[in-house]
C-alpha cells in the first residue's frame, strides 16, 4: 500500500542557465539546456562515486534558485547556485551522478541532546535537525505527475539507497506526494520514552557519532561520563534492506546510491542507479522515450520544502536524452 506524506512541494518559477561542452549537452539552442546520457562507456561501480568511468562522460551544469513566488522578498540562497550532472544509460540502468556544493553534510535529525548530568536529562529536538536532500524528477511534456528518485543523507543514504516516490503537482499538499510501494524502513524513529531515549548506542557515553546503526543499538541503561550536549541520534539506520530488496524487490527501494561528502572544498557527489524499467506501475518506464524533461531539487538541512525557504532549490525543467 502506498504510505501519503504531508510534505509542500512548491517548485520555483525561475529562470535557468546551463553550461554545455564540446560533446552537445546543449544542442542548438543556447537556452535549451539538454543532459545526454553516455552509452559508449561501461557500467560506473555504484558502490563508489569516483569510479574513473565518470572522467569520460560529459558534464552539464545547471542553475538552482530558491525563487518562491509566494515569498516577498526571496530570502538570502543558501543552498548551491547550480548543480553538475552526468548520466550513463548502460546495461538497463539509468545512472545518474550530481555534484554541488554543501556547506556542511547534515546527519542529525530530531536528536537527544544531554542538558544534565549526573542526573541524567535529555532534550529532544523534534523538526529542529533535519538532513540533507537531493530530488530527481522525471516527467513528460503534458503529464501531471513527477517521478522521484529522493536521495537523503541520513534517512537513506546510509542504507546506500534512495527512496521512490510520485509528486502530483495538482493535488492539495497532504496528497500531493505519495511513496513508492513497500513496507520496508530503511531509517526508523528512536523514540522517546519516559524522557529518555529508547535507543543507545552499544558504547553509551563514549560514542560521539552521528549516525546510529541498528546493528549497534541497546535499549536505554544508565552510562556515566555523559558531556552536557552531547547527542543521541534520533534515528537508526537499517543496513539489511539494500541486501533484502536485492532478494525482494520493492519498488520504494529500487533506487541505489552511493555518496562522499569532501569537507575541504564542502563538495557533496551523489550516484544514484535504477533501472530504466523496473516494471513497477509507480515507476516511469525510462526505457520507452527517447526523451524526458528532468527536474533537480537540493534541500540543505531541510525535512520539506517552506514557503520562503531559503535553504532549498529547484532547478527549472530541462532534457535528459537517452539514446
């Protein structure tokens, strides 16, 4: 069964530039900008997102804006101005690599903050952490609907996938975006209980990371040595499901993803792969048109898309070619 999020898709009415190169992601037209997906290399290794196969595909960049028309003035952009991207349609998959600047990669979402110790209290902060995101849109000229392949840096990313879903523009906003079907979880909520977190890291106080695994979970015991702020992360992460839906396929999960985030240049590069027909009815059926109007979308620490949200941008509709 379908899962409905409540969640604003408001997609800026913006103009857009694109850099094309000597191989034609630009074509004719100087303000037609056109992503072609390479066919004369091997498949990348999905696993990595630095496989030397990517050196010799084109590159097309794209210009992000955070415009929103209901929101006077726009807010200062703090998301990346513009966004690269190469495509490669190989052996029935579609894979796609995105590069854009990140002023930081966001992990936390709805932590547990320790605000005292040794009488241990914690704090949680629901909708005060989110995570990053990156949203791919394919549709067609005429069509009412989006599908998405949506790329989060903790809800999905860490179980190397990405999760599908459909946007119905037309639709109010509780219905306007539908996830994929399965029932599978790759991120699951660490719930409070009697003021606590339910969940704790095998380690207890001495674990100072960000991203908390099912595998290394225990249920809530006293520790000593907490520092006053330190975290508890809000979610964990499943690590099975990329292995599961390799055996059990579900159409949610059929998007693969790999992600490096260089803090140095704050460069964040994401690889996703899914092929083109997954004969799944939610899914477009990539491998049937020659052509598809794509649409970008980049969240910086964001949960959903707000009105006058300067953390978040959409490019303007464009081509992908698939020859």
């Amino acid at each position: 069964m379908k899962k409905l999020l409540s969640i604003l898709l408001i997609l800026p009415l913006v103009l857009w530039t694109g850099c094309g190169d000597d191989n034609g992601t630009n074509g004719d037209d100087d303000n037609v900008v056109r992503l072609v997906a390479d066919t004369s290399v091997r498949s990348p290794d999905i696993t990595i997102v630095d496989d030397p196969v990517w050196d010799s595909v084109a590159t097309t960049t794209v210009a992000v804006d955070t415009v929103i028309p209901r929101v006077q003035p726009p807010l200062a952009l703090s998301v990346a101005n513009s966004i690269s991207l190469q495509a490669i349609k190989k052996n029935d998959y579609l894979f796609l690599r995105a590069i854009w600047i990140e002023d930081s990669l966001h992990l936390i979402k709805d932590a547990f903050k320790i605000k005292a110790y040794p009488d241990i209290e914690f704090d949680h902060y629901e909708d005060a952490y989110y995570e990053d995101q990156l949203m791919v849109m394919f549709t067609m000229p005429g069509s009412t609907w989006y599908d998405v392949w949506n790329w989060r840096s903790l809800q999905t990313a860490q179980g190397n996938l990405a999760e599908g879903a459909n946007y119905y523009p037309a639709y109010d906003d509780t219905l306007c975006w539908v996830v994929d079907s399965g029932d599978l979880e790759v991120a699951c909520e660490n719930p409070k209980e009697h003021g606590m977190p339910k969940y704790l890291h095998k380690d207890g106080s001495d674990f100072h990371g960000q991203v908390l695994y099912s595998e290394d979970t225990i249920i809530y015991r006293y520790f000593p040595d907490w520092e006053i702020g330190q975290i508890v992360p809000g979610w964990y992460i499943d690590t099975t499901v990329a292995d599961t839906v390799a055996a059990f396929p579900e159409s949610r999960w059929d998007v693969a993803s790999a992600y490096a985030y260089d803090s140095e240049v704050n460069q964040l590069t994401v690889v996703l792969a899914r092929k083109l027909d997954t004969g799944w009815p939610d899914d477009m059926d990539l491998s049937a048109v020659g052509t598809v109007t794509l649409q970008i979308g980049l969240y910086n620490n964001q949960s959903k898309l707000r009105e006058g949200g300067s953390k978040v941008g959409f490019t303007e509709g464009f081509t992908l070619v698939l020859p």
